[in-house]
C-alpha cells in the first residue's frame, strides 16, 4: 500500500501563505509529477507528507492513516544528493536498515539487492567523492528504497545533471519503480520529465500553491518523447503551465 492523499491542506509561513485548499492524492502505486512556478509550495507539499511540516488546515493521510510528526513510511530523494561523504555506497545504503537495527546479514543482503537493482555493481567499496552525479543519484534512489517505503518523495532529483544524463536516469528511475511499485510523488520544473516519467501530472498556481489543474498520462511505457500522442499532453500542461509563470513574473 502506499496511498497519499492531501485534503484541502494550507500552509502558512508567518504571514507568508504558502499552500491553499490544496487536493489531491497519490494512488498506490502511482508515479504522480507535481509542476509548478518558483515558489508555488512544490517542496513545501514534500515537507508535508514527510512530516517535516504541519499544515495549519487541512489533513494528509498515508494508507488512511493521519500523517503527524516525522511520517517514518516515506523515503526522500534530494537534488543535492546528501549521500554521507565518510560512507561508502554499501554503507550509505544500509544506512536505513542499520537504523531500524536490521541484523547485519540483512542489512548487507538489501544492499546488494539494491546496488545490483541500481547498477552499480563494483562501485560498492567507492565513496560519494570518487562517484559521477547521475551514480550519486543511483546511490540516493536505493538509499531510499532500502527503507522499504509505502511512498518515495523525489524533490528535482534530476535537476542538476546534464540534458543527457537526466534522461538516462529518468529511464532507470521508471525501470526501478516498475520492479518495486512503490508510489512516486516527483517534484519537477520539466514538463518533458513530468510528461515522460508520470500517470499524472498536478500543476500548481502561483503562489499562494493551490491545484490548477490535474492531467492523466494515459499512454503505454516505455513512452516515445517525441510521439504526437506524448506531444499533445506536453501542448496542453504547457499552455496551464504557461499562464502560471506569466502571473508569478508579473507579482515579481
């Protein structure tokens, strides 16, 4: 199970009001792309499921359950990596299981699964500073999964790689997530990502944060980027995307 609903959630920072009447849910299973202007509360919504924040209004359910306080059922994938530069890959991976005082064997028995499920098989002795950004990632991805999640929170995991490097690992990401079904919720500012990665894209206002509007990404996978079918979804968020950022540099 891994079903995240967000429920008419606000969020304010001082007077600052960050989130709005914001709706909608995550399916089990789901790979769902949230998109965005600047400062349209992306992040902030991950916060929230992560239990990092609380929302002054409104609820967040996991599995029917109430999120309050640190949400221990969620793994969270970073742009910045933040791998631990003293540990390996091996033991960054295990950092999770060792934490929930897994016994050792099992504990270097996920690890393996998950460098093999990531491909970074004969890197497991390497540390982050000897490691290329799009293995960095890998190494995040199966730190995250390691945990064994109902929900993995990804905040522009891709963001800080090169255009083809990006697209690699958009590709391993879904291979990885087709193995392991776990519920997806990726922030992006790419509508190509979002189009290419999710079974449905959520595309926020300007600020305060509230659902524009939410579009269905019914086509088979693995996709074609530049199919008519892929770019006519891309037109549409595009179009909703568009009007947003206009608004948002206009308030600048």
């Amino acid at each position: 199970m891994g079903r995240l609903i967000l429920d008419s959630v606000t969020k304010k920072f001082n007077s600052f009001l960050a989130l709005e009447n914001v709706s909608f849910e995550v399916a089990d299973g789901e790979f769902v792309c949230l998109l965005g202007p600047s400062g349209c509360g992306k992040t902030t919504i991950l916060r929230l499921a992560a239990g990092l924040e609380a929302p002054i209004g409104g609820n967040l359910f996991l599995d029917g359950k109430k999120i309050e306080g640190v949400n221990k059922e969620c793994g969270f994938v970073f742009q910045e990596y933040a791998l631990f530069p003293w540990r390996t890959v091996k033991e960054n991976i295990e950092f999770g299981p060792q934490a929930k005082g897994l016994h050792k064997n099992e504990c270097d028995r996920i690890s393996k699964h998950y460098i093999d499920l990531v491909g970074l098989n004969g890197f497991e002795n390497h540390y982050p500073k000897e490691l290329s950004g799009g293995m960095k990632q890998r190494v995040g991805i199966a730190r995250a999964y390691a945990n064994s999640p109902k929900l993995l929170l990804m905040d522009e995991p891709f963001g800080a790689l090169d255009a083809q490097t990006r697209n690699l690992m958009q590709g391993e990401l879904l291979r990885i997530w087709e193995k392991e079904h776990i519920s997806v919720l990726f922030v992006t500012h790419s509508v190509d990502e979002a189009v290419f990665l999710g079974d449905k894209v959520v595309v926020m206002s300007a600020r305060p944060g509230k659902i524009k509007e939410i579009f269905d990404v019914n086509l088979p996978r693995p996709r074609i980027r530049t199919s008519l079918e892929a770019n006519i979804i891309r037109d549409k968020v595009l179009k909703s995307l568009g009007m947003e950022i206009k608004l948002a540099m206009k308030e600048k």
